[in-house]
C-alpha cells in the first residue's frame, strides 16, 4: 500500500494494438522533481538511460502521462520531450547503440 502523498504505481496498459512508441526524455533542475519524475515514468515506460525512458502507449495513456509530469515540473526550470516515433505494432525504429546493448519494448497480450 503507498504511503498518503506518494504517486500510485500504474500498472501496464493491456495491449490493445493502436498504441505508438515514445521516447520520452527529461532535463529536472531539482533532484527532488527528477526523483519524482523518474518514479512517474517507471509506471510508463522502460528505463533506457539515466533521463530517457521508452514508452507503448495508447493515446489515453500518453496524455495521461503528459499531465502527470505537467503537475510535476516546474516550467521556468525544467524541459521535457516526448518523441512519438509512430504505430509500436508496425514500426520498428533503426537505433545504433553503443556500449551496452539495447532492446526494443516488445508488448503482446497480457494473461492475466
């Protein structure tokens, strides 16, 4: 159970097929705000680098993050970008990556 104030985990969305891949990057000037950044991202996205995450979502989801982070930032200090590379189902972007390995987010259906 989370403690009062804390933000609520969000579980994955189910797969539903008209999600699109974003990649979502982020500049906090505030430890504090990046801390509580990061936490709201881990519930959307798979972390890539240390202020990147990856993101499958729906359009519902993609605005709900936006307003989760909107609620989070401080907009004199802060930026954050949301890249929507296209349909997840269909587009498989070309990355070079270099150092450790990188890995697509694969989603299929969800068992519950």
């Amino acid at each position: 159970m989370n403690s009062p104030g804390a933000p609520r985990r969000r579980e994955p969305a189910r797969y539903t097929g008209d999600e699109n891949l974003y990649i979502v990057a982020y500049d906090i000037a505030s430890p504090r705000r990046w801390r509580r950044v990061f936490r709201i991202m881990e519930g959307y996205g798979e972390w890539v680098q240390l202020s990147v995450f990856q993101c499958r979502l729906t359009r519902r989801r993609q605005i709900e993050l936006k307003q989760a982070l909107d609620e989070v930032i401080n907009h004199a200090e802060d930026h954050v970008i949301i890249i929507d590379v296209g349909l997840a189902a269909v587009n498989r972007p070309r990355i070079e990556s270099l150092g450790k390995p990188f890995s697509m987010v694969d989603r299929g259906p969800v068992i519950v």
